[in-house]
C-alpha cells in the first residue's frame, strides 16, 4: 500500500474487493434552497471507513456555498487512514450556469 501511495498509483476504494456505501441527500433542508447531505464509504476487509456530511446553499442568482465534513475511520494503514488523516473540511462557493 505505501508503494502505491508514494508511486502516485493509489486509487480510491480499489484496494480491496468488498466495498459498501449510502448516500442520503435531504433538500429543501431548514431552507428551500438548502440542501444536507450524509455519506459513509466502508472498506469491508480492512474495517476502514469514511463518513461525511455536508451542507450546500443555492439562491436565486445560481450562487453557491457550501461546506462538508470527512471522518475517517479504522486502523491506522487501511485505506481511509493511510496518510493519518482524522478529518478534513471543505468549504466551496461558486456561480452555476
């Protein structure tokens, strides 16, 4: 696996065989215009997982913000945990046309 990662050939969730996943989406969450999503990403074999959630506003002029969260868990050197991550953040904005 470290091969992998330092050789610049790992890719995401095909390192082992049995994978399973969800992915829930509630819109018109508090707001019309908001929409709440929560995923998880498990790697059976090695009881590696990632759960995440995330949080998006549209307005009317098609402006777009939003933040999600990642939560890895496992054991260190499985998959989800191989760079020792615990947790990130993303925050985006943009303009759909």
């Amino acid at each position: 696996k470290t091969y992998l990662a330092v050789s610049g050939l790992y890719e995401p969730n095909y390192l082992s065989k049995y994978y399973t996943a969800i992915f829930i989406t509630f819109n018109e969450f508090i707001l019309s215009d908001m929409t709440f999503t929560l995923n998880g990403i498990s790697n059976i074999e090695q009881k590696s997982f990632i759960v995440s959630s995330g949080l998006s506003y549209t307005n009317l002029s098609n402006f777009t913000a939003g933040i999600t969260g990642n939560y890895y868990i496992g054991s260190d050197d499985t998959e989800y945990k191989a760079y020792g991550l615990e947790y990130t953040v993303q925050v985006t904005t943009g303009i759909l046309f």
